[in-house]
C-alpha cells in the first residue's frame, strides 16, 4: 500500500497514482501506458545524444527500449516515494532520462575516440580551467583525462564523474537514483574533479595554479 504524498497532488498525478497501485488488469494497463510515454521520452533522449557516440539505427532504438523498461522497473519500486513534490509524468521521466544518460554514458566510455561536440566541449572549461579557445591544443590533455578517469578515481567517483560532468544528468535525479543524499554526490564530484586534477598537474597538462 502506498503511503500518502506529503502534499496534495495535481489532478493528473493522482489518476496516475491510483490506477498504478490498482489491482489487477487496471494497473497493468496504467504500467502499459506510463512504458508508452516513457518510452517516447526515451527515443528521444537517444536520438538528440546517441550521434555523439556513434549510435544509430536498430541499436539507437533498441538502447530506448532498454532504458524504458528499465525505468519502468525502478519506478514499480520506488512508487511509494513519490511525495507530490513534481507532477508523477516529471518524477517518472527522471528515471528514464538516468537510464538513458548511464546507458549513453557506457558506450561513450568504451569509444574515447569519438571527439566531443561543442555541447561536451562547454562542460569541460569551468571544471579543469581550461581556455574554451584552445580546442585545438586540448587534444592531449583529453586522452590524459580519459586515462586518469579510468585509473585514479574510484568507481563511485567515475559514476558520478561521468554522469554529471559528460553525461549532463541533473543531481536530483542520481541522488534518488543512487539512493544517497544531494551532499555527497557534490562531495564525491568535488573530491573526483580533485584527484583528476592533480593527475594532469603531474603529468605536465595543466599547471599546479589551484588555490583551493
């Protein structure tokens, strides 16, 4: 049984909340249409992402279908957290927009090579002080990155790293995702941006000009 939303929900998101935690063939019917729009926003996500990455086709498909019904699972489960706090569509969506960004973000890693577009180029600068001028200069110090991300940080930092920094997912949505607290993504993104900093300060790539 659910348990009652600390506010009152909008008319729509208790429509949704009552047909999904039905019995029987009426839930399954609002689980079949809550895939639907999961799955639209879904193909969406992949189309605006996946060229960056080289995906297309059967496989750029076949990557929304897997991140539909993977968000559909994560939100059978945690459907008795759902406050009221956003419409039920807006707090559904996150997940599928997390499956999809975790989902682009494994095939980013295993292909380095793919260049970044002027979106991923603009994430880069305020984190690493580098000159959004010098793209062309930038070229080695992007494979060093590649490596320490790889090695030097821990697999919860990289999570985060590549979440957040590459893959543009907001906090709120991998904090519930993760099931941790808005203070320690920050912390475990602060402390990743850190030792990947370091790293290219030895190696020669940037210059040991921190003040913090």
């Amino acid at each position: 049984m659910l348990d009652a939303p600390a506010i009152a929900l909008d008319a729509d998101s208790g429509r949704w909340l009552h047909s999904l935690s039905a019995n029987g063939s009426e839930a399954e019917a609002a689980y079949g249409r809550l895939h639907g729009l999961l799955l639209r926003v879904a193909r969406g996500e992949v189309r605006r992402r996946g060229p960056a990455v080289g995906i297309d086709g059967p496989e750029l498909d076949d990557l929304a279908h897997q991140a539909a019904a993977d968000a559909l699972v994560a939100v059978r489960r945690k459907l008795g957290e759902f406050r009221g706090e956003s419409r039920f569509t807006t707090w559904a969506c996150r997940f599928v927009i997390f499956e999809v960004s975790t989902k682009i973000g494994r095939h980013f890693w295993r292909r380095p090579h793919v260049p970044f577009d002027a979106e991923d180029w603009a994430r880069l600068p305020d984190r690493f002080g580098l000159d959004p001028e010098g793209e062309s200069e930038w070229r080695d110090l992007v494979a060093a990155l590649w490596r320490a991300v790889d090695h030097v940080l821990t697999d919860r930092q990289r999570q985060v790293f590549v979440a957040v920094v590459l893959n543009g997912v907001p906090g709120d949505v991998l904090m519930h995702e993760l099931g941790t607290s808005r203070n320690a993504i920050y912390k475990t993104l602060y402390d990743a941006r850190r030792k990947l900093r370091a790293q290219l300060v030895a190696a020669g790539h940037l210059d040991d000009d921190e003040t913090t």
